[in-house]
C-alpha cells in the first residue's frame, strides 16, 4: 500500500505526560491546579465533609457570626454557612460544566467540519454563529425563564447552546488556517481518510486553543449561573454560591458577612481557571515552537465534442494517461481563470516520464489534478485522466492514493509535521492502509528507512523532523511513498530545496529503487539536469501547454521548439548528463 510518511498517530500517553510535567514546573499553573482540584474534591465529598445539612435552620442562630459551631457563621434562615458553600460547589460547578459540555459537543464538531470542507456548511455555520452571538445571552436566560422554570440545568443547557459559537468560530479559523498546510494533502495522498485526518492530524492542532477556550468559558458560565441564581431566578432553596449572595445582599446591613464567602470563592475558583488557562497556554506554546473538501477536489467533466476531436487517441497500455487536461481558478466574482489548456501526456507501466518548464507553467497542475488534490478554486474543467484504463473520478482516486499512487514533495521538512516523530508519522499509514499491526509495522518502517539509505533507522524513526536534515527528511518521504509498493510515484520537484551534492544521492535513490521494483514514476522538474539524468521521456510545458514531448536523448540533442533550446541552455553542467557519462564508461570498460 502506497503511503507518504505524513499522516499521525498521536501518542496520546508521551504527550500527556509531556504536558503534564512542563506544566508542573510552572509554579503559577501547579498553584492555580492544586486550587480547582481542592475545590472539586470539596464539591464532590460535601454530603461527607459538610459539618451540617445545608438545608436545615436554626432560629437561635440566624446571622450567627464565626465560632467553633459556625466556622464561617450562619445564613439569615440560620443555615450553616459553610455546609452551603460546600454543597452549593455541586450546584454552581456542576451547572456550569453543563453549559460548557453541551457548548464543545455543538461547537467543536460544526467548527471542524465548516474549518475542513467549507462549502455551504461553513455559510449555514458562520450566519448561525453570528446570530447566536448577537443575542445578550442572560437576556435570552431571563426571556426563557418562564419555561425552563427554576431548574438551573435547563437554563445551563440553553446557554450552553448560546456559548456554542464561540468554540465553533475558533476552532474554524484554526482549521481553515491549518487545512492547506502541505502535511494535510500528504496525508490524503498516503490514503487517510478525512475522519482519520480531522481526528489524528487537525484535533492535535487545536486542542491547545479549545482547553484554554474551555477554561474561560467555565468562568462565563460560572458567573452567569451564579448571577442567575442571585437575580432570584433559580431554586432558592437549593444552596448554590449565587443563591448565597442573594440572601447576603437581601441582609446586607445585618449581615454582610454572607456576601464576602461565596464572593470569595467565586472569585479564587474563576481566577485559578483564568490562571491555568494562560499557563496551559504558554506551556503547549512552547512545547509547538520546541517540536478537504476544503480544498478545492477536482471534478472530472466530459470534454466538448471540439475538445474530444483535438484529443490524442488513447493509449492501451498506458499507466496513466492525461488527455486534453483544461484546469481552471476561479474567486468570488471574477470569471475563471484557465491554467492548463489541454495538455496530454502518458506513462507507461515502469517508465520514468519527466514533465519540466518553468513556474507557473502548468506542470504541478498537472500532477495535482491526478491525485485530485487541486487548491481551493481549481477544478478540472475538460480532459480525461485514466489510470490503467479506468477513469479517474474522485471516489476512484482516493482508492488509489496510498495503494498504487505514492507522491513524494518538494521542501521534505513541512511536508513532516513537527509535532510527532518521523516513526509515528510513517506507522500510521502503515497500519490503517496496509493493515499492518504494530510490531509489524515498526519493523517494515524500519526496513524501509534503511532501504532509502539511512544509516541509523531507529535513531531516525524515534527523532523529530527538525531534528534531521533535508536530504533525510526526502529520504524518509521516499521511504513512506515506497511502503505499498506503488504502480507510480508522482515526484513533484523532489530536489529542489536540497544543495547540489544531496541532490545526486536522492536521484540516485530514486533510480535504483526503480529498477528493483519495476515502479513508473512522473517527475515534475524545472530542472532539466535532472531530467536528462533520471527520465526516460520529457513533456515540456509552456504557459499551460505541452509544447514539444520526446524521448530523452533525442530532444536534449535535437530539439524543435525554441523554449526547449533555452531550458536546455540553462543547465549548469553542458556536458553530457551522467546517464549519457555512465554509457560511456561502460562502452570503454568492454573495449
């Protein structure tokens, strides 16, 4: 199964205990920690710790003030005071992490979904987040009053759903920023699904702004359910931190002791929320920086009857075979712009096609339209694509993406995301596509690794990509594209940010491997030393076009077109590329 080593496996359990022991040095995140769970552990032992029933009274001990009886003295009905703060922490925490929980279970997965695929569901989400945040949510609590009654939980369930968009908008816009990133697309073409990549790839991704947005969203909904309760509008009766200082302001010249309490607590349980969020924040900060529908699938259409009359007959032992491929951009009000203009080409089972020209000629175009990975805005607008002899549609592509097609990218090291090891990154395709278990998959990792020559395959497989080279970091790309035994390798400027002398050992790679397995690969180049080095036939492109194709040796000695005459006059080296060098060579050693 063919794979690129770039979708993730979290290793959920290091990283916890990374988190954890990063925040432990942080003396503002421990001290703010140790505080909520004093107060979760007093909320939850209360009906054990309480030294009386919050709700019963005594008349000889109405405003009673602090004694050994009454540590924080006693309420206006006589109540115990600190009974009632213990037990109202389960009423008031309690109703404020049910807003919070029905908030993340409407918000984060509409956010994730809007941020990943776009299209309508983004519209319909961004107008509703939008309207939800316009409305004053205590109003719309007291407007609703009258049928959700005095039960805090309902009202904390309504809320809940009016606090939804702010994590739905947040965790949007981390997703929309992140969905282009290169290690996504890599990770669709290694044969991931969506929900796989959304769950193993872009959760990791904002999992930091959710738990600090959490946090504060807990100290919202605190305050709204306490002021709730203080404005007289939930159970009275019931002890609950707002009720409390209802009661004190209600007595506060006999008794203004019963307003201090609860605000008190108030106060330290919101302040430690807000404390802890910021020190989670800085520690996940630091521990990043220290480490689609959204995008735009192509849509197959049938060519005009004129196109179909232009198209080159097809090809019956070709691999893949592009014909009359017309890719367009388009943006909001503006006509679509077309970037390709019918180009053809054709690899066959075992061959090494090069496609070379300058930016922006249409060549990445090409490749991408394949694999069905095309920007946001760029469609297949006529042509026909056809992989041995099927046509290419979208459901179809996928199905080949990390079985018989395998893409290895230009710029190796953000095609590696930074936040996992490059053995997570390569075992993970190994598993969900090639049904490898564990052990199994680590060792045919490992194997691998070595096969793109590696020297230290275990101390590579457990480093990070910012702790490997370039030219390692394309090397463990070729390691994932070759782990399904690919048909074809798409290679798209696989040298390209690499110096001179890398460059020879991944092209030196790259062409034994294919003749060991007999693979076809396309190289995408605007280098034509690497053409005339590696490939068997070349496409050269112009302004969307393919405006000469031949094989190798014959257009680098005769070439027809002009533009193709300049490339080749660009090359470095004018000498004779190191195929023609190794020819001759052996012509000499058998003379």
């Amino acid at each position: 199964m063919t794979t690129t080593p770039l979708a993730l496996e979290v290793d959920s359990t290091d990283q916890r205990r990374s988190l954890l022991k990063e925040t432990l040095r942080s003396p503002i995140a421990l001290g703010s920690a140790v505080v909520l769970v004093l107060i979760a552990l007093a909320a939850l032992l209360a009906p054990w710790i309480a030294p009386y029933d919050p709700s019963a009274s005594d008349l000889s001990d109405v405003f009673a003030p602090a004694s050994a009886e009454h540590l924080l003295g006693a309420d206006s009905a006589g109540r115990d005071i600190l009974s009632r703060l213990l037990h109202g922490a389960r009423i008031s925490l309690g109703g404020a992490l049910v807003a919070v929980a029905v908030a993340l279970l409407l918000g984060v997965p509409s956010g994730l979904v809007a941020g990943y695929y776009g299209g309508a569901f983004d519209v319909a989400v961004s107008w509703l987040s939008n309207l939800l945040i316009a409305l004053p949510g205590i109003v719309v609590l007291l407007a609703l009053q009258p049928m959700t009654g005095s039960s805090v939980w309902t009202s904390m369930v309504v809320f809940g759903i009016l606090l939804a968009p702010s994590f739905s908008i947040l965790v949007r816009s981390t997703v929309s920023n992140v969905r282009n990133e290169l290690y996504i697309d890599a990770a669709k073409v290694s044969g991931l699904s969506d929900l796989r990549i959304i769950r193993r790839h872009v959760l990791g991704v904002v999992r930091a702004p959710i738990i600090i947005q959490t946090a504060m969203i807990l100290a919202i909904a605190l305050f709204i359910q306490a002021g709730l309760d203080f404005l007289g509008f939930g159970d009275l009766a019931a002890p609950s931190w707002g009720g409390m200082l209802n009661d004190g302001f209600a007595n506060i010249f006999r008794g203004p002791h019963l307003l201090v309490w609860p605000g008190i607590v108030l106060g330290i349980t919101c302040a430690a929320l807000a404390l802890l969020a910021n020190s989670l924040r800085d520690v996940m900060e630091g521990a990043t920086s220290s480490g689609t529908a959204g995008r735009g699938r192509r849509a197959l259409v049938h060519p005009t009857e004129d196109a179909e009359d232009a198209l080159p007959a097809p090809s019956t032992t070709a691999l893949l075979e592009v014909r009359g491929l017309r890719v367009a951009y388009s943006t909001h009000g503006q006509e679509p712009k077309e970037v390709v203009h019918g180009a053809s080409l054709r690899v066959e089972p075992g061959e090494i096609v090069g496609v070379v020209g300058e930016s922006g000629s249409g060549k990445t175009q090409i490749a991408l339209s394949v694999m069905g990975l095309l920007p946001d805005g760029g469609r297949v607008t006529g042509g026909e694509l056809t992989f041995e002899g099927n046509p290419l549609d979208p459901r179809s592509t996928e199905k080949l993406l990390g079985r018989s097609i395998a893409y290895i990218p230009q710029e190796p090291l953000t095609n590696l995301d930074p936040a996992f090891t490059i053995g997570r990154q390569l075992v993970e395709p190994l598993r969900v596509v090639g049904g490898l278990n564990a052990a199994a998959a680590r060792k045919r990792a490992l194997e691998l690794l070595a096969r793109v020559g590696i020297p230290e395959p275990s101390r590579v497989f457990d480093a990070y990509p910012h702790q490997i080279s370039g030219g390692m970091a394309q090397r463990v790309l070729i390691a994932g594209a070759l782990s399904g035994d690919p048909e074809l390798i798409i290679a798209d400027e696989p040298t390209t940010a690499l110096d001179v002398t890398v460059q020879a050992d991944i092209l030196d790679v790259l062409r034994d491997l294919q003749r060991e397995q007999g693979m076809a690969i396309l190289l995408v180049t605007h280098n034509f030393g690497v053409i005339a080095d590696l490939c068997e036939r070349v496409y050269v492109m112009r302004d969307g076009r393919v405006v000469e194709s031949a094989p190798t040796r014959t257009l680098h000695d005769a070439p027809r077109e002009e533009y193709t005459r300049m490339l080749l006059s660009h090359i470095l080296e004018h000498g004779p590329s190191r195929t023609a060098l190794d020819a001759e060579v052996a012509e000499e050693v058998r003379a």
